[in-house]
C-alpha cells in the first residue's frame, strides 16, 4: 500500500512538473502577432496610398490596408500560429512577397515592402 502511495505521489509530481515547464511555451505562442512596415518606391520614396494586401495561410481570406502619408501599414491580431503572405500594389505595379512565418516567435514583425516606380 505505501508503494502505491508514493508512486502517486511521484505521478502527481510529475505532471506538475511537466505542466509548469510546457505551459509558458503554450502561453506565449498563443499571444497574437501584429505586422508593420512601409511601402516605398524606387529610391526608398515613402508610397502614400499603395495598396497593402495580407493573406491567412489557413484560410486564404485577404486582409488590406491603404499606406499612409509616410507610406507605413499595420496589421494587428495575427494568430501565431498561421503563416501570411504579404505584399503591396500600387498604381499597377506589385511588389515581392513576403511571408511571415508562424515559427518566427517575433510578436511584432518588420516588413518594408519595395515596389519599383519611375
């Protein structure tokens, strides 16, 4: 009887010990991610009223932002553990993509988006 007694007792530890290791992990991959950065034209010229489009991995729904004066956007409540797919348009003319990853742990991530113009 007491060896079952402490191999609960033990048990119970364990599990304790495993919850109190994991759960901050846990915790933090679940805190939503934002995403800033800038449009900006050929000579790094700040784009005013490109288009900026973002795209949910998992769900293929696209968000979008017009850029600022100063060119910058902003996306805000991003799930940590979706990948998106990132770009800007403006008068025609597309940038790259970017993606911004769900094992990039960053909670704020960067991206200028680059689109030639004459």
């Amino acid at each position: 009887m007491r060896k079952s007694v402490i191999r609960s007792a033990f048990v119970s530890l364990a599990a304790l010990l495993i919850v109190a290791v994991f759960a901050p992990a846990f915790a933090q991959s679940s805190a939503p991610k934002s995403l800033q950065g800038k449009v900006l034209g050929s000579g790094d010229v700040p784009l005013s009223g490109a288009i900026v489009y973002l795209q949910d991995s998992k769900t293929n729904t696209i968000r979008s932002f017009i850029s600022t004066s100063d060119g910058s956007y902003r996306f805000g409540q991003l799930a940590s553990d979706t990948d998106y797919q990132v770009w800007a348009q403006y008068k025609g003319v597309k940038s790259a993509t970017r993606t911004i990853s769900s094992y990039d742990s960053r909670k704020q991530v960067t991206i200028d988006l680059h689109i030639k113009t004459k």
